[in-house]
C-alpha cells in the first residue's frame, strides 16, 4: 500500500502550493524544467482543471502524477460537517485515480477544542470512509505532520505522533522535514515507522525564522538535510521525495529557479548517500 509511486531512483516530485495561484502550464513547465518527474497539485488545482484538460497538459509535458494535497481534511469536532467534507476528499481521490495518481496527502483539520486523544479518536472515524473509498480505488491516503501554530491545519505535530495515529486509522504519512528534524530519538521512529511513510517533504529553513511560510531551497538553511536524507534511506525508505517551496524568499527568486536549484541539489545529495 504504501510508497505507491516510482519514476526512478532518485523519485523527486515538487508540491504545487507555490503555483497555485499562477496558470498550470506554468507549473507543470517550471516543473519540466527541473527535470521533475511528478506535479503534486492542491486540491483547488485539481477541482478547478478538468481531468482530460490536465491529462493533456501532462502528457503534453512529459510529467506525472504523484500525489494532491488537500489541507484541513475534516473539521474534527464538528461531525455533522464529515459527510460533506468525505464528499468533496472522495472527489479528489477519483479525480486523482482518473489520472493514474497513487496517492491523497491530507492534514487531518482543525482540532477546535479536543484534547489529542479525542481528535484522533475523531478523525479515526472521519477517515475511515475515505480511507476505503480510496482503497477500492488503489490510492493511498497519507496524512501529514504540520507546525503546531497552524492547528487550522491539523493536530498531528510530530513525525511519532503522525506514525501512530495513521497506523490506528489504517493510513500513512506524508513526512515534511521542516517540521519532523528536530524530533527526540528520531532515528529510532524513522527505523520503526520508514514502511508507513508514503512521500517525504524536503525543504529548508534559516535559523531564528519567526513568520510562516519561511520555506528555503534545500541547502540555503540550517536544516541538516543531507544527515536527515541519509537516516531515511538507512531506515529502509525508499519512497519519493517532494519539494515543498513556498514563502517570501521562494517568491523573490520565483518558483521556478527555485526549485531547479532545490531539484539540483536533492538529487546530488541523494547520490552521494548512495540513493
């Protein structure tokens, strides 16, 4: 079920969230030109763009499918909003299935006022339809880790806590770097949890950033990413990794430079750990 796609070792994909707002062809161009292999669109993206007009302007690129984002899945303390909110997720997963895509890599949505265990609890039961409408059609739903500010997001603020929850739901887990490095005893949960993650986020972040989005090029920060990416592959994760670029220093540069320098360096990175 889980690390669902591969387009070659290194796979890179590149998360869409810096081109929402610019057309799709632009997107999937600067993607092209960073010779990714895979587009991670949102889900506004997707809903926006008829299925056979994106299937024809990936083909047209020579790009692929990897994964669609959808943020705040489920209001977790409102269950009478669930069945619309499965709706709207069970769209995308067709959507996403219609265009030969494995994966849906949602935030589990606000908390509102529940403690931990009651949100879990929560979106365990929110989830489950998706999760197996999802199933049926062969994508993986991967749930990811976000920054504790951002609790209109989710409620899942570590790697160990995502891994533990998705395992209870029957998902996986979209790991971003940026949230997830400075974790205790991570080595230990990326070697227990590497077969329930599903793609890998990769960026960087300079030291004393205080705003949100404050995403960088891999290699511009203070992140230890090639010590990160070496701990992965060593656990036995063999899965894509996606660029996530966004943020005042991403958009001075333009999405597009950006990530060919991110997409240069991810993949020399990988190959001198021997990926």
């Amino acid at each position: 079920m889980l690390q669902p796609w591969s387009f070659g070792a290194p796979a890179l994909s590149a998360s869409g969230v810096a081109w929402d707002a610019r057309p799709v062809a632009v997107e999937l161009a600067d993607l092209a030109a960073a010779s990714i292999a895979a587009c991670g669109p949102t889900a506004r993206r997707l809903e926006s763009v008829p299925v056979a007009e994106l299937r024809g302007l990936l083909d047209a690129s020579g790009l692929r499918l990897g994964h669609a984002i959808l943020p705040a899945a489920f209001t977790l303390a409102r269950p009478e909003l669930w069945e619309a909110e499965t709706a709207r997720a069970v769209a995308l997963v067709d959507r996403v299935a219609a265009l030969d895509g494995k994966l849906l890599v949602i935030t589990a949505g606000p908390p509102g006022p529940l403690d931990f265990e009651a949100a879990a609890a929560a979106f365990g039961r929110a989830v489950a339809p998706l999760r197996d409408h999802a199933a049926r059609r062969g994508v993986t739903i991967a749930v990811e880790v976000c920054n504790q500010l951002r609790d209109d997001l989710g409620f899942l603020y570590t790697l160990r806590d995502a891994i533990d929850v998705a395992r209870d739901c029957g998902i996986a887990v979209c790991a971003d770097v940026l949230w997830f490095h400075r974790e205790r005893d991570l080595a230990r949960t990326l070697r227990d949890g590497a077969a329930d993650i599903a793609v890998v986020q990769v960026s960087d972040c300079a030291v004393g950033a205080t705003a949100m989005p404050c995403r960088l090029v891999p290699g511009d920060g203070a992140i230890p990413l090639e010590r990160l990416l070496g701990q992965l592959l060593e656990s036995g994760y063999h899965g894509p990794f996606d660029l996530e670029l966004l943020g005042p220093e991403i958009d001075r540069e333009g999405p597009g430079p950006a990530l060919r320098r991110g997409a240069d360096w991810l993949r020399a990175a990988l190959e001198r750990l021997g990926a």
